[in-house]
C-alpha cells in the first residue's frame, strides 16, 4: 500500500511470489516530488502473507519521487540545475567516537540546514542508516561514498591496490552492498566510488556493476589523480582548487562540476570563499562542491597534569593512555609509553627557548622490548632532542647554524629491560653523551643554538611527529626528566647529582592530577578542520559560509537603488518560492536605528523581484548610515526558529560622517611639554602622558587620576600563526616568520625629538628599529609621532617599512600599532564588522555595526590556540570599564582584544596563560586574510612585506556616560 505525504491512500499493489521474487508496479500520476527544498515522502507499506493470506510481515519503507539527470553539463534534480551547498562528513562524536548517536546525527542535519548547507559526501565510507533517513525527511543531498581509500597505495597503477587480483572481490563487494543497502532513500543522488584510492580496474567494475544494477544516480569518484574524476564518471570533482583554477575549468570541462572536497576549513580559516561562490553563480556548469569538512574530530580525554617540581610550575598534561608505572630505583613514579600516541605536552614557556651555549637534557629511562621505531625522550622539536636514534643508538643533537649538530653512541651492555639515566649536555665547546653518569662520545662544536617555536615533548617530538608521520612515538618508561640552561659536569654526573631545583623544567611523574576533560586532536591537527567545533559549537568561519551559500541573495538593483530603498531579491530555490520568509530591514546610524519594518516575500523559484522598502530618512547630520535587509523564516520549522536570519544585504545609504561615543572636547589650553633624561611629559587639563625615551612609546596615559595604558603603542607585525600557516600541506609561513625572528622584535630607539606646536598642541617624534636581538639582516625602521592637544587627544602617524629579510617574506601577519590597557578596562566596543570575528577575506557574513564585548569572550577556542578576534572595516575601538571610562581609538583601522598574547606557547587552551595585568588592544593598518589550507592567502588580501606604510589614527580618553550612537559610550 502506498500513502501520500498527508497519509492518504494512494495506490493498493498485490503481486504473487514467482521464482523466490516478488515484483510490484505502477504508475503514480503527477506524484509530490522530492527534493532538499520539498522533501515530500510517501509510505510505502509492504505487507507478506501466508498463502492463507495471514500477515507474516509487514515492513514500511519512505520513498520519495525524484529524478537526477545529467544533461547538457548540468546535474539536474527534477529537471532543475541545482546548487550543491555541501560539507564532507564524518561519523565523529567526542564522547563517542567513531559512532555517532541519532541525536547527533539530527543534530548535525539541523545545524546544516540553519547554515545553509544542503548535502552531505559521506567521507569516507558510507553512514549509519538513520543519516540516510533523517535526509529523506529533512531534505538533504547525499554524495554516498564507499570506504575503499586506500591513500599510501593510490598510485595506479603501479602501486595501487585498486589494480591487483586480490583486492577485486573486495572492492566490489564493498560498493554492491552500499548500493543495495541505500538505494531507497531519495537522499542519495549520486553513488561514489571512492576517496584517494587511484583509478583501476576494481573502479571501473565497480562502475560497471552500477551502470548495470542501479543507473538512477550519476558516478562519482574522488581521485587525487585523476584530480576527482575518471572517464566513467558523470560529473568531475576536482579537489582543493583557488577560485581562479575553479573558473578555468568551468569554461573547458565537458561534465557538471561539483568540487569533492575544497576550502579547507583547518583552524581559522575559510577564507576566498565569496570567491568560490561568485563562481558558481557564474558557470551553469559550476554546482558547488563539499567543503573540508564538518566537525572537527578530537576525542574528549580526561585533563590530567603532573607538576613542574624546578620550581619555575611549567604546565605539563598527558597525551593518549601513558601507564603509571613504578618509578627510577623503586621510588616514586613513572610513565611507560607504549608507542602508541602516548606522550607528554608542556607549555612553551620563555625559559625553555634557548638561545645560548649551554642545554642539558637529563631523564631515567627503561627501554622496552620489542623495538617499534622510536625511543624519543624528551625533546623540543630539532632545537634540542635526547632519543634512541634506533635500538642499538644513543643520540643527542641540537640545531645551530641552521644544522643538525649530534653525537651518538652505542647503547651499553644490558641496555634493554633496564633503569639507566641517559644524559646530553653542551657547553658551548662539545656535544656529550653520558648513560648512567659515564661519558659514552663527545662531538666538538662551537656555536649558539638555534631558536625555534616548538613545544618541548616528553616521549615525542613536536617537529618530526607531525601530519605525514609514518612511525610511532616514543616506547619504553620515563622517569625524572630534567632541562637545565647549564651543561652538568661529568663529575655531578658520575657522583649521581640530581639537581633539580636549578632545572628549568622538572618532571618526576609522582603525582596527577585529573582536572576536567579536554579535547584532544592527539599526534597532530589534521582532524581539526571542521565548520563546528567537535561538540557541534559554530566556528566564526560559519558567519561567512551561511551568507555566501544562502540562497536567498539581497542586493542593490543599481542606480539609486538602496539609497532610495530599493533592494533585489533574488531566489536561487529551484523549487519552491520564499513566501515561508519576511522581509526585515533596518536603516542604523552607529547603534542608533532611524527606522524599521518587515514585510512579506514573494519571488518565485529562480526569479528575482526589486523591492521598494521606504526611502531612507533624512540625515541632517551627514552621519555614515547602513540599510540593513534581512530573509527570516516567518514560522519555526524543525530546524529553526522563527526570525531566523537565512540571508541579509547591507547597504551604506549616505552620510561620510562617523558616528563616534560622542564629539572629540575641545581643547581649553594648549598642551605644554616636559623632559628629563629618561621621559619627555607632555600634560594638560586633566591628563599626563609620559613617554619613555629608552621605550619609544608611551609608558603612561593618566588622566582624571586613572591610569589608562600600560605601554604603547608599539608595532604590531606578528599574529600566532593559524593552523594553515603552520601546516606543510599549505607554505607553512609561521616557521619562516620565527626564523627571521618576527615573534619576538624589540625595539631600539634611534631617536625623540619633542616640538611644541603654534596651534597649542606638542608633538613628540621617535625613530626607531625593531628586531629580534638574536638575528641580523631582517629588521623594521619606522617614525611615530604624536601629535597631543590641549584636551588630551593624541594623532599618531606611524611610517613604518620593513628592512633586509623581512622583505622577502610573501607577506606580514599585520601592520598596525598595539597597546597594553589596564585589566579593569575589560570592555571591548568597535564600530565595524561583527559580531563575530572576521577578515579581509572573510567578512561579507559579518554586518557593520556597533558591537559590544568583553574581552574574555572576544576569545576563539581553536584548537591550537592561534590568532583569532580581528575586526575588520573598524572606525573606532574601544576598552572601557564597567562606567564607560577608558581609552578610544579611532580611524581606518582592523581592530581586536585579547587578554592572551603568548597564544602560540599553549599546544591546547587549558596551557594559556593570561596576561598579567593587562588587555592588549591591536589597532591595525592592515591584516593578513586567512586563506584556505593547501591555497596561500590570495595577493589582494596580503600585507606586503616589501611595502612602506604610511597612516593616521587617533587616541583619546572617554570618560563614562551615554551617547545614541553606541548606546552606552562616552562623553
């Protein structure tokens, strides 16, 4: 019996059991058709009888009507060209692993459907079951991919398991039975023969079998090489193009394309993402792809530290399963390692960058048998490593001079199965090799040892044991590890001297302690890419997906257009049209709304309409004002609520002037000057500002009696590099920005000149040189001066160029100005993009606006920790305390708040570290966009590292109290 979507009777088919089959027809005239925007279902109830036509079973299936075509170069759904706003999905929970409950299941569809996506790739192996039907009822797209990816042996067909005889049945069986299992769920539109497995034969009797059993769907497959195609295939799906290579094969590709995996979405990334689009809105043949990927796919481990008994309390936590084991000589603890990801993480505090000529590594080990390839001690990535080099070799080694300086030895007699402490000392003169307090070699070497930013790892290292690592870590038992800035003598160490309290770190594993839970990416980041975070938590990123995808699209029609309140809707739904959305528009001036409305929708499907809201209202004041128009649902549906934002445009609607916390005060007497041999002073009523003449920046701003600034400004040129600057897979550009020393400049003050002005005002000038103090040939010159009036209102221009190497790079993290502002201004306010953080290449789904913040919640928790927080398009900043009262800046600015600025030190947030005392506000120029992993950030959106620099902006107290244009900020 087949029932409609309302659950009438449609159809009674009866048909008599032949051969052991059973075959039922019929013809179903004009039925409901299925697709993601309507996805009618009927019931199809099969019941089977006895031939004394008693029911022996009775089994309910959904269908859904629907046909997929490829025709004319386009994958058509019901005859409609169709967009494939899609994600690569895996079976990933924290708490559960690789099974995924219904619930999160339902919740990952609704959360798709709220962000605008529509399908799924099932990578890299089919679902469980109840995907497919939650689909079917929801409306989603299924790329259904069978789990073959066999990604070492994919080099067909040379090295590709996909050519050999025993790997045929194998190949086959896996498909058919995907097929089978899932060929009733209308979801499914195409059948996918697989991920990074080559092209071969198993491929193309795969794609024979479907041609044969199951020609309803097109093929697929997903290929490194081919790039995502094979000559079977109905539609191509190229994989990590740039939008320039995306647009290159749009005009010369013979099949529909529809990208199977693109945009990597690794950390804080996401960015060129318009572009992709603009794309797709461009090409017929261009119908979206399945961005990389979903959720991010970390474990939620138990938190369990051990303490740093040197006294300095270095941050230490267990990694994977290490067993506590008993410890060095029957005292005490330690850890075995099994090899198997178990390692120990440390927070990268300053004192462990060492930089001198002197290091000693020191620890109690017990090797173990069998040997699994690796016996890592402790070791902070290259810079320093004391290992096992195999399980005959002893090896100490440190990088300097931009080398691997080492010296190795046997292993003793009795080695394996035994305590024995292992120790590398230098001193600036020789590499050491000590086992149990006797010097095994000695390598003659002179020279300082190379800075790098890696974490020091007990049992791993965090240089080598990246993505693309092949081996295991570290096995064996680990006890009293030591790092000490100092080479121990032979005689301490043959005397058995153990030091600890002049170490640096000091781990002895006699004590845990279980702190919570944590999420855990493991060996490496390669499975933090998601769009959510692993608990389903929409990253930033999301803002700029939604509003690129959505489709819905709000635009000016051109001519006077938004300015005189005219707006083009346009309705990319192949289906049905937008009479279940409102209309909802407000014209803001700041945080101010001059006016508002809602009205109703009705374009159809594909069309567009050009809709007349009111005029704007006039504007007197020639303020800088926004029309902002937004689609919303009118009703709740299952996966959203009422007033739920699918789409807006925003439009400036005249006016030049900023509206700022209210007016800059006039200055009532000229500001006067001051110098001594340390400062120069420049004061007025009211306030004191102090600069420091061996600082080069202001080291005070007092004014009514506060404090407002701990020092600054000073250059801003360095961010934590984000997860695509520190992968290989991209041009991982963090490395080389640490090796020029970019995450640590110090500035030199070449000179200060301070100029009392006509006008009343004084302006102090400073020329000075910011570098690394351990690295030559890559600098930045720069002038700032500050021009300061009577009423305490500082103009800075910064000039400011990069020197020698640093003009090589492909490009800064960010040029600007940062400020150290006291912790009780914990307020952050900007007039800019938000709420959420954006940037030059990231921004169109983040809205102009005043938005309102604390600090602490300007955070972002990727994992790693990385930067995170920028605004872009900022006309002013500011931090404030709980009264409005605080410090402003303002101009053509990107602008952020942050109370952590050693991001970069903690491998996971629970190793951040707070700053002391203080917010860093970053008022900058310019800022580097993000990219996508294996695509650099595109030319347009790089801060040029062989640029010169030239800006203003402004910096001035606010005291408390309102204003209409922030709604709460200053006089």
């Amino acid at each position: 019996m087949l029932y409609d979507p309302k659950g009438r009777e449609v159809r009674r088919l009866i048909a008599e059991e032949k051969a052991g089959k059973v075959e039922l027809t019929g013809q179903i005239a004009n039925p409901a058709k299925w697709s993601d925007e309507t996805p009618n279902l009927y019931a199809l109830v099969l019941t089977l009888r006895d031939p004394e036509g008693k029911a022996i079973q009775t089994v309910r299936q959904s269908v859904g009507f629907r046909e997929v075509e490829v025709k004319n170069k386009q994958l058509t759904l019901n005859g409609k060209r169709i967009l494939i706003r899609g994600v690569n999905r895996a079976e990933t929970d924290p708490a559960t692993g690789r099974h995924a409950t219904r619930a999160r299941m339902e919740q990952d569809i609704r959360l798709m459907k709220r962000l605008n996506v529509n399908a799924i790739r099932t990578s890299h192996y089919p679902s469980d079951p109840y995907l497919y039907e939650f689909a079917d009822r929801e409306g989603i797209l299924i790329d259904d991919e069978m789990e073959v990816e066999t990604h070492s042996h994919e080099n067909c067909p040379d090295d590709c398991l996909a050519e050999r005889p025993e790997w045929q049945k194998a190949f086959l069986e896996r498909h058919q039975g995907m097929v089978e299992r899932d060929k009733n769920h209308p979801s499914v539109i195409m059948w996918d023969t697989g991920n990074e497995a080559g092209l071969g034969k198993a491929h193309y009797a795969m794609a024979e079998w479907t041609r044969a059993n199951e020609p309803t769907r097109p093929l697929y497959h997903q290929s490194n090489s081919p790039d995502g195609d094979a000559p079977y295939a109905d539609i191509a799906g190229p994989r990590y193009p740039t939008p320039a290579s995306l647009e290159a094969k749009a005009k010369t590709f013979t099949k529909p394309i529809v990208m199977g995996e693109y945009a990597h979405a690794m950390g804080n990334s996401l960015g060129n993402f318009r572009e992709f689009w603009e794309v797709m809105r461009a090409y017929p043949s261009a119908q979206g792809g399945f961005i990389w990927d979903w959720a991010e796919q970390n474990i939620r481990r138990p938190l369990i530290t051990t303490p740093d008994s040197s006294g300095h309390d270095i941050a230490a936590s267990l990694s994977g399963k290490p067993k506590v084991v008993d410890g060095y000589g029957g005292k005490g603890k330690a850890l075995y390692l099994s090899g198997l990801d178990d390692f120990v993480e440390t927070y990268r505090d300053p004192k462990l960058d060492l930089t001198g000529t002197a290091v000693t590594l020191d620890a109690r080990v017990k090797p173990a048998e069998p040997w699994t390839g690796d016996f890592t001690i402790v070791s902070k990535g290259d810079q320093y490593v004391l290992r096992m080099k195999d399980e005959d070799t002893l090896e100490f080694t440190i990088t300097s001079g931009g080398k691997p300086r080492t010296v190795t030895a046997p292993v003793p007699d009795g080695w394996t199965g035994a305590w024995h402490r292992v120790t590398g000392t230098y001193d600036g003169g020789a590499l050491r090799l000590y086992a149990d307090g006797k010097e095994l070699a000695r390598t003659e070497w002179s020279g300082h040892i190379d800075y790098t930013g890696f974490d020091l790892g007990v049992g791993r290292n965090n240089d080598t044991m990246e993505d693309g690592w092949t081996g295991r870590t570290a096995k064996g038992t680990i006890d009293q590890v030591r790092v000490y800035d100092t080479a121990l003598g032979a005689e301490r160490l043959a005397a058995g001297q153990d030091p600890e309290r002049d170490a640096l770190i000091a781990l002895n594993f006699d004590d845990f302690t279980r702190k919570g839970s944590y999420l855990s990416y493991g060996l490496y980041e390669s499975g933090v890419d998601g769009l959510v975070t692993a608990d389903r938590d929409p990253e930033p990123e999301t803002a700029q997906l939604a509003w690129a995808q959505a489709p819905i699209r709000i635009t000016d029609p051109g001519g006077e257009g938004a300015r005189a309140g005219k707006v083009k809707v346009t309705n990319e739904r192949a289906f049905t049209g937008i009479d279940d959305l409102r209309l909802r528009w407000t014209v803001t001036e700041g945080a101010r709304t001059v006016a508002s409305g809602t009205r109703a929708l009705d374009v159809g499907p594909g069309e567009s309409a050009v809709v007349q809201l009111p005029a704007p209202p006039a504007n007197p004041g020639g303020y800088e004002r926004h029309l902002t128009v937004r689609a919303v649902t009118a009703h709740s549906t299952d996966w959203a609520k009422a007033g739920h934002v699918v789409s807006f445009g925003q439009f400036a609607v005249g006016g030049d002037k900023v509206p700022e916390p209210a007016p800059a005060p006039a200055a009532e007497s000229p500001a006067k000057a001051a110098e001594s041999g340390e400062a120069a002073q420049v004061s007025g009523e009211g306030f004191r500002y102090t600069f420091g003449k061996k600082e080069g920046t202001l080291t005070s701003m007092r004014v009514a009696g506060r404090e407002l600034l701990r020092s600054g400004p000073e250059l801003d040129a360095w961010r934590a590099p984000i997860s695509n600057e520190r992968s290989d897979w991209g041009t991982a550009e963090g490395k080389r920005w640490r090796s020029l020393g970019l995450d640590r400049l110090r500035t030199t003050v070449d000179g200060i000149e301070v100029t009392p002005g006509d006008d009343g005002t004084v302006t102090v000038t400073v020329r000075s040189t910011a570098a690394a103090p351990d690295v030559t040939g890559a600098s930045f010159g720069q002038t700032v001066a500050y021009r300061v009036d009577g009423a305490g209102q500082v103009r800075i221009r910064h000039q400011v160029e990069a020197r020698g190497d640093f003009r090589t790079l492909p490009y800064l993290p960010r040029i600007g100005l940062k400020l150290k502002v006291p912790e009780r201004y914990g307020t952050f306010r900007w007039y800019g993009r938000g709420p959420v953080e954006n940037l030059n290449d990231r921004k169109d789904g983040t809205p102009m606006g005043v938005w309102s913040s604390s600090v602490e919640d300007q955070y972002v928790e990727y994992l790693k920790p990385q930067d995170h927080g920028n605004h872009d398009d900022v006309r002013w900043a500011s931090l404030t305390d709980r009264g409005g009262a605080g410090l402003l800046v303002s101009g053509d600015l990107e602008a952020g708040a942050s109370a952590y600025d050693e991001l970069d030190r903690a491998a996971y947030p629970h190793f951040l570290k707070r700053n002391d005392g203080w917010n860093t506000l970053h008022a900058d120029h310019a800022v580097t966009g993000v990219g996508d992993t294996p695509n650099p950030v595109r030319d347009q959106y790089r801060v040029k590292a062989d640029g010169a620099y030239d800006y203003t902006l402004t910096l001035r107290p606010l005291d408390g109290g309102a204003s209409a244009h922030t709604g709460t900020g200053g006089k």
